[in-house]
C-alpha cells in the first residue's frame, strides 16, 4: 500500500514573489502570513511579495518567510485534499516546518523561534569568517578526509550536509573550506561554493546552540500527529520531550537527509510532496532513489501531475480494497467447509451450514467476473454472518472462531474494515 511523506525545504529556497500566487488563490494561506505578520512584527508579507532578495535572504528573514510559506502551503493542501501523511521530515530549518505541520509546535511560537534562530545563528560568526560548498562526484570518505586534514591550527571543516550518494556539502572557516574545495577539485569533484551568511551546521554555530535551546525551553510542545524524522538521527522523534536537545544539537550537527529517504524507502514511503518555495528536495529525493516519486507543491506543472497520481491512488486504492473483499468472502467459504463439525444434528446442519454457504457461493460467483469491483461491504457482511451461522451449527470453540477471523483478516488484507459482526455464538 502506498505511503506519502510530506518534505519542507530549508533555507536557499527563497524567493520574491515566493507565496503571492497561493495567498491569491487561498484565502486560508493569506491568513498564515498575516499571523506571521502579527507575531514578528514586520510586514513578511510583503517582504515576501516584492522585497529586495537582499533583505528576503537575510538569515533570520529567510527562516521565518520559508516557515510561513510551508505551512501556508501545507494547510491549503490538507484542507483540499483531506489527506494525511504517514512520515514527516525536513531538511534543516524544515524540520521545524515539520513539526509545526505535525501539531507539535504552535504556529505563531514556530515563527517566532525560526526568526530567533536566524539571529543567533547569524550572530554566532561574524561575516566573512565562515564558508560553505557543496561537493559531488567525490566519495565521501575522501571528503572527510580533507575536512580533518583542513581542521588544524584553529581552523574547522566538517560534513554538514549528507544530501544524496553524490552530494555533500561542507561548512566551516572560510580558509579550511577554500583549501578543501581546491584539493577536490583537483581529484574531479564538482565544487559549488554557497551564498549563505554563516558556516551553518558546524561547530562554529555553537554560540547559536546554548541561545536557542534557551528559546526553545520557553515553548510548550504538543504530541506529535504523524511521526517527523530528526535531522540528527534520520529517525523518527519518540516523542515531543525529544524537541529541544534535537533541534539544538542540529545547529551543530550533519543534516542526514539522505538516511531519513532511505529509512521512509525502507518504511514504504513510494511518494514524497514538498511544501514550500521551489523544488530542492523534490530533486534531492529522486538522486537519493528512483523508488520515490517526489513532487513540489509550488509548482503547477508539478501540482497537475500530482493531482493525476493522486487520483490513480485513489482507484488503485479502492481497487484494491475491492479485491481484498472478495478474497475475504473466498476465506470465509473455504473456511466454513474446513472446520471440524461438532454437531450430530443433520436439521441443524442443513439450516445452519448448508443453505447459507450455497446462497454466499452462488454471490460470490456473480462477483468473480469483475474482480469485486461491485460487490458492497453488505454483501461481504452477509458471508461473515454465513461463517458466524457455520461455527454456531457445528459447534465450534469460541477460541477457534477468533483465531479464523483473525487468520482471514491476515489473509485478505481487511484489517481496518468494520464488520458487522454478530455476536458469537458460545
């Protein structure tokens, strides 16, 4: 069965004009970053709308307006669609985007400690002091390598991000990570140096981390609706006293975004759909594993493709159901025609065994040509009354009949499916 993961980008994603054709086009999406607008004080709207880039990239402006721009597009998605996701997960400052969409975090307390977080990460280095890069077609035991072998006399590098099999990025002082890229490059890396205002996701983010967990300790926190995968651990939170060590330590720590896709893989996620500006971790995904569809919601084309495959879900869905049905009407007959008879009587028999399954056979006949498209849970109701008439004729134990629904259940794949059950005969 299919499992959807729902994705929201960290920081880089933004842009002007970010938001303005959702908050056209939804007035519930308008309402998300006017209470943005409440609780920073700021107009982030129009920041967002048709700021400068300059002001809009600013670190702690950059966190609040992607924040707000996740959730918008997150509840607009949920209110239309009414689906809900089985895995949440975010990469960087997504990851409280994440939790914000699971119910653990307030809105307006999320906004209000992505804005802090930018600050206190910004305020942590002063600029020019840290660097970052992106690294691909270069193994990463060789990065590493470079990283220690850069981090001497004061300076730092490490791994910061572990995007996909092919990509890393590296973060630390500007020196450190000049030498590294250069000495990649040499070995045929593709090197990408970023436009970021800190070294994020390295130790020098520490004076960040005390400062934030300060902010962090002042929130009150809710149960989780869906489970939200940890950037530190690539694992889903046990639950929300886990929030404040987490979120402070990934300051300071790698960005496991590639473990938390194969964990998903691993757990059936076969769909991913990304809330937020742009596309990255749509692309991150499909380099990270073909077994995943991913999707932006902020782009229409890929919004129309994923309004067709939700639809294709949606029939495979039923049919399927349909199938698992029929499957169950199948066990029921098999069943009532194996199990032991404990009853002498040949009246009882013939009224209680007999009759009913013959008059469930001849249904389940009509249904076998179209696979069970047709067939209503009334009917699969009337074969699990059969097997109820069955057991109650011959007399079987009442421990022997929980085990044979059980084993039907298992069989068929109906769990979940409410039944009309009678109550058992003893």
């Amino acid at each position: 069965m299919s499992k959807i993961a729902f994705v929201f980008p960290g920081q880089g994603s933004q842009f002007v004009g970010m938001g303005q054709a959702l908050c056209e086009e939804h007035a519930i999406a308008r309402e998300v970053f006017e209470e943005a607008n409440e609780v920073l004080g700021f107009d982030l709207m129009k920041l967002c709308f048709e700021g400068s880039i300059e002001e809009l990239t600013k670190t702690e402006n950059a966190q609040a307006a992607i924040l707000t721009h996740s959730v918008a597009a997150f509840r607009v998605f949920t209110q239309e669609k009414g689906i809900e996701p089985d895995f949440l997960m975010g990469h960087s400052l997504g990851e409280i985007s994440a939790l914000t969409c699971a119910g653990a975090i307030s809105f307006r307390n999320a906004v209000r400690l992505v804005h802090q977080r930018g600050k206190f990460m910004q305020e942590a280095v002063a600029a020019g002091i840290g660097a970052m890069a992106s690294i691909q077609n270069i193994d990463r035991q060789i990065v590493l390598q470079e990283c220690e072998r850069a981090s001497s006399d004061g300076q730092v590098a490490v791994i910061s991000n572990y995007n996909t099999p092919n990509q890393v990025v590296i973060s630390g002082h500007s020196e450190a990570v000049a030498a590294i890229c250069e000495r990649l490059a040499e070995y045929g890396g593709y090197i990408v140096p970023l436009k970021v205002s800190a070294p994020f996701h390295s130790p020098l983010m520490n004076g960040a981390v005390v400062k934030f967990k300060e902010e962090l300790s002042k929130c009150e926190f809710a149960d989780l609706k869906w489970p939200v995968l940890s950037n530190v651990t690539a694992r889903p939170y046990t639950d929300c006293e886990a929030i404040i060590d987490n979120l402070g330590d990934q300051i300071v720590s790698a960005v496991q975004w590639q473990d938390s896709v194969v964990y998903v893989e691993a757990q059936g996620v076969t769909h991913a759909i990304e809330f937020g500006p742009k596309k990255v971790l749509r692309n991150l995904i499909k380099n990270c594993t073909p077994a995943i569809k991913g999707f932006a919601y902020d782009l229409k084309e890929d919004r129309e493709l994923l309004e067709q495959e939700l639809q294709d879900l949606q029939a495979n869905a039923v049919a399927r159901r349909q199938r698992n049905l029929l499957t169950m009407i199948e066990r029921c007959l098999a069943i009532a025609v194996c199990t032991k008879n404990y009853n002498p009587s040949d009246e009882e028999y013939q009224k209680g065994v007999l009759e009913p399954y013959q008059k469930i056979k001849l249904m389940k006949m009509t249904h076998e040509q179209d696979k069970g498209e047709n067939l209503t849970l009334g009917e699969v109701n009337d074969a699990v009354h059969m097997l109820q008439s069955v057991f109650s004729a011959k007399r079987t134990p009442v421990s022997e009949q929980h085990a044979r629904f059980e084993q039907i259940h298992r069989e068929a794949g109906t769990r979940g499916i409410n039944l009309d059950l009678k109550e058992r005969a003893v």
